[in-house]
C-alpha cells in the first residue's frame, strides 16, 4: 500500500477539495465519504479522512502528517478565495 500524498481529517462525511488553490490548484470537487469514512481525490491523491470514524477505528492509519481541518477554528491554513479587493484599498 502506497502511502497517499497528504491526509486531510474533516469533521463531515463531504469534503470538497480544490487541490490548496491557485496556480497549482485543481477545479474545486466534492468528496463523498460514506461508507468508510475516507477518499482519495482524484486529481491531487490528497485523502480526506473522517475524525470520528478515524478514532474509532484508532486512527488514519496513513504514515503520513495530517493536517488541521479546514474549518477548524485558528487552523494554519490558507483561506481557499480570498476576499477581492475594493476599490481605494491598499
């Protein structure tokens, strides 16, 4: 088994993924992560994993380093569009 690019925990059963955004981005898809609570996105191999079912199955099981969510309060992540500037702001 080959470890996956990058393990991605989320608190939903749906992830959607851009691929991080700009220029080495990919067009944003939504992952379905029903039955087993992990996916794999078809352009980057990014996997997205289940926190819930991940602990109750003891863990990811990826050998890989795993990312805050997204949507995690404080998380260290990038915003996925930036706000577009007005007009007269710096």
């Amino acid at each position: 088994m080959v470890a996956p690019f990058e393990v991605i925990e989320v608190d939903e059963m749906i992830a959607a993924c851009n691929g991080g955004g700009g220029p080495l981005g990919h067009p944003r898809v939504y992952l379905n992560l029903a039955p087993t609570g992990r996916h794999e996105c078809p352009y980057c191999s990014r996997q997205y994993v289940n926190r819930a079912l991940a602990q109750a199955n003891g863990g990811t099981g990826a050998r890989d380093v795993v990312l805050p969510a997204a949507n995690q309060p404080g998380a260290d992540r990038p915003s996925e569009s930036p706000a577009p500037r007005q007009p007269g702001e710096p």
